[in-house]
C-alpha cells in the first residue's frame, strides 16, 4: 500500500532540493544549513494530520475545511487558486535542463529553447493522462522511478573523493557549528531562504495533495469513496456529501490502529527521504558550487547543477543529470496539474449545488484542461525562478492559515464525531502546535528580512 509518501517524496525533489537549497549553500555556504533538519521534521505533524482527517472519514482534507466553516474554506480555496496559477514554471525549469543539453532549436534564444521543451515535456504529459486508464497509477509508478533514479545517482554523487572530503565540516554545519557569513546578506534572498526552509520537504498548499493521493489510493475509510479518475466499479463514482464514520467495535479499533502504523511510515518516507536527498544536494552544492561561486538561476536554473554528476562521470555525468533534472523538474507539473485538478473538482462538487449533477471525473477533466491553458500562459511572464519564488511565498501563507485549521479540525471538530480510538492523540496535538507557533515564526522573520533587519 505503500505510494503516497514516495509521490510526496518524488514531488519535492522538483523545488527546495535541486534550486533553492543549492542556491543558499552555493551563495551563503553552510550559514543556513542548521534550520535544513528543523524545516522537514516541522512537515511531519502537518502531513501527518491531513492524512488523519481522510483515513479516518474517507473525505478530502478541503472537505473537512469546509465542515469546519464554509466561508475560510472559501478563502482558503482562493488562496490556493492563485498560488497555482504559476506552477508551470516547473516545466520550464526541466526545459533549461533539455535546452542545454539539445541546444535545439538551435535559431532559437536560450529563453525560446526553455520554452520549447517546457511545453513539449507538458504535451507529453498530458497525453499520458489521458490515456492513462488509471491516473493515480500512472503518478505512482512514475514518480516511484524518478525517486529511485533520484537517489541512485545523489548517492553516487557524494561517493565521489572530492565530495567526501567536505563531509566533516558539512555535519558540523548541519548542527550549527559554522564560522563567520562568507558574504554580506542580501535582503532580495529572503523570498528565497523562506521558500527554501519552507518547502524543504513538500511545503504550501502542495502539502494538502497528500490528503488525495491517500483517497485514490484507497486507504483507511477512503476505501468506500473510490477513484476520482479511473474505471468505473462497484464503489460510488461521484463523491457523496457526507463521510463515512468506522463502526465504534473492537475489529475496527484494531484495524485503525494498523492504519494509524501505516500513516506514520507512508508520511515517514516522504519526510525522511526528501531529508535525505535534501543533504545530498546540499553537500554537493557545497563542494562543487560554493568554492567557485556559481549559482542556479535565471534559464540556468537547473544547469549549473549538473556538476553534481559531472564530478564522477564527466560529461556522460553532466548528460545523465540534465535528463534526470529534467524529469524530477518535470513531474512536479505532472504530479501537480493532477492533483489540482482532483481538488478543484472537489471543491465545485462540494461548493456549487450547480455542478451535482456533473460527475467528479468530468470536473477533474474540465480542470485538467484549465490549468494546462493558464500554466502554458503564466510561465512566458518571466524566468522559472521568479515564478516559483510567487507561487511558493503564496502556499507559506498558506501554510501558517491551514496548519492553525488543522489543529480546530482534527482535535476539536473530529472527536465530536468519531470513536474514541479514532480520535488523534494528544501528542500528536503538540507536535502540530510546535509546527504552527514555527511557521508564524518564520513568517515574522521573513518580513523583518524583507525589511532589511540581519538576523
């Protein structure tokens, strides 16, 4: 049963694993890297506790905002609306990989070659969506290969004589032992230090897919829902208006408690692994990128990188990276438009009287084919970079309003409703509070960094 948590895991190597905490390490040194562990682990009771709510009623995590109170789900919903509005800039991010590593169209700028694969990776996509007789299977199995092939080629990265070397003093930065800033702070890096702190892991809105890929996936009380997307079986097609609540009896008391194990290892994985990769990354910016002062930005935003397998293989290396870049880039636009699509038609099917008559398949396709238009159109605005930075400081927002809805929602609201030995626990509850106090901390810190203050 085990997938989610490897799409979550896949997923976030597309943002604050190959650009943004390359960039701080490259730019900053190890200056940073102690908040790189507070930042993941912070994830792990917010991930956690939106795949609570849809083990434990089978319901989408909006869902139960919406139960919660109709009008912050509504706000919330438009939050999230706008903050992808730029994800395609995801596309254009692989599409410098594939651009440097073609240089086809040759007549064209490095920009027109970024968009030209951008949009050739999303037709490509696309067309596999929707010939995909299952598309949650189809995102699994796909994010499941980049994942290995992700952490396959790091490992092998960092193996590398020359990367080794750096390692003692990179665990001493990793626990906060570092010297003096080896540059000055530049204040315009605030945006980008908050999207790299705040989506180390899979941070923002993108963090409530969880929530979806667990109701496809069928677990828990989900199993009585069935697939937005999909053949059609025994199992209701059309999402119904009320959740399922488990029996209150001693099997499903023990069966709970199994999906409760579960959860813990699927979100696990997700976290422990993009920490994992994450420190990877960040070794390999230190040793290869930091001495020589380069860094990804611009239509070379996942370029510069490519030294991380050039160090082993030479240029075969830098070839290898620039394909694999271009898929754990890529995917992010893949993973994404699909499940905005799920939650977009979740929420017009729960929202809007109007559309009970539509089923939650056709939604997902209407969707589907929206976002496609306004990605393709967002990411000719400016470079990739600029583009995530929006979207990401947008989902922070995000973040600091939901996780505070999280707590009201599984540990007030939900017990009223559910056994006893469905109800989550107390220290689950703490944890989830730390998170919270944390991200409005961050938030705080972010505008005074904005307003030029050193910290």
């Amino acid at each position: 049963m085990l997938g989610p948590g490897i799409i979550w895991m896949a997923l976030a190597q597309g943002s604050g694993e190959l650009i943004w905490w390359p960039y701080i390490i490259a730019k900053y040194g190890l200056t940073f890297l102690f908040l790189l562990l507070p930042a993941c682990l912070l994830q792990y009771p917010v991930t956690y506790s939106i795949g609570y709510y849809t083990v434990a009623t089978g319901e989408s995590i909006f869902q139960g905002f919406i139960r919660l109170n109709r009008v912050f789900a509504i706000i919330l919903w438009l939050l999230m609306t706008l903050s992808f509005l730029w994800f395609g800039a995801f596309a254009s991010a692989g599409g410098t990989a594939l651009a440097e590593l073609t240089g086809f169209p040759a007549s064209f700028t490095q920009r027109g070659r970024t968009l030209f694969w951008a949009y050739v990776s999303m037709g490509i996509f696309l067309s596999a969506i929707l010939f995909s007789r299952v598309v949650y299977t189809l995102i699994e199995r796909f994010m499941k290969v980049v994942a290995i092939v992700t952490v396959v080629g790091l490992v092998w990265a960092c193996s590398e004589e020359r990367v080794v070397g750096y390692l003692p003093e990179f665990v001493r930065g990793l626990f906060g032992s570092v010297g003096p800033m080896p540059r000055m702070w530049d204040p315009s890096d605030a945006t980008k230090l908050l999207t790299a702190v705040t989506f180390a892991g899979l941070g923002g809105f993108w963090t409530l897919f969880y929530s979806y890929w667990l109701r496809e996936k069928g677990i828990g009380m989900s199993a009585y829902i069935g697939r937005i997307t999909g053949p059609v079986t025994g199992r209701p097609e059309v999402i119904p208006d009320t959740g399922f609540i488990p029996m209150d009896d001693e099997e499903n008391r023990r069966r709970f408690v199994r999906w409760k194990r579960y959860l813990l290892v699927d979100s696990g994985i997700g976290i422990f692994g993009n920490i994992f990769t994450t420190l990877m990354t960040c070794l390999l910016a230190y040793a290869l990128l930091f001495p020589e002062g380069i860094l990804p930005q611009g239509y070379e935003i996942a370029v510069v990188q490519s030294r991380f397998f050039e160090v082993n293989w030479g240029g075969i290396g830098t070839v290898i990276f620039l394909i694999v870049a271009c898929a754990f880039l890529s995917d992010t636009w893949l993973a994404t438009v699909d499940a905005v699509s799920r939650i977009q038609a979740d929420i017009f099917h729960s929202l809007f009287p109007v559309t009970k008559g539509v089923s939650v398949r056709t939604l997902y396709y209407v969707f589907l084919a929206i976002l496609t238009v306004v990605t393709s159109v967002t990411m000719l605005f400016t470079a990739p970079g600029p583009l995530i930075l929006l979207s990401a400081l947008i989902g922070f927002i995000g973040t600091c309003i939901f996780s505070g809805a999280l707590i009201v929602l599984n540990h007030y609201y939900l017990p009223k409703h559910l056994p006893a030995w469905a109800s989550p626990g107390r220290g689950t509850l703490v944890l989830l509070s730390i998170a919270f106090i944390a991200y409005i901390v961050l938030a705080c810190a972010y505008i005074l960094l904005r307003m030029g203050y050193r910290l």
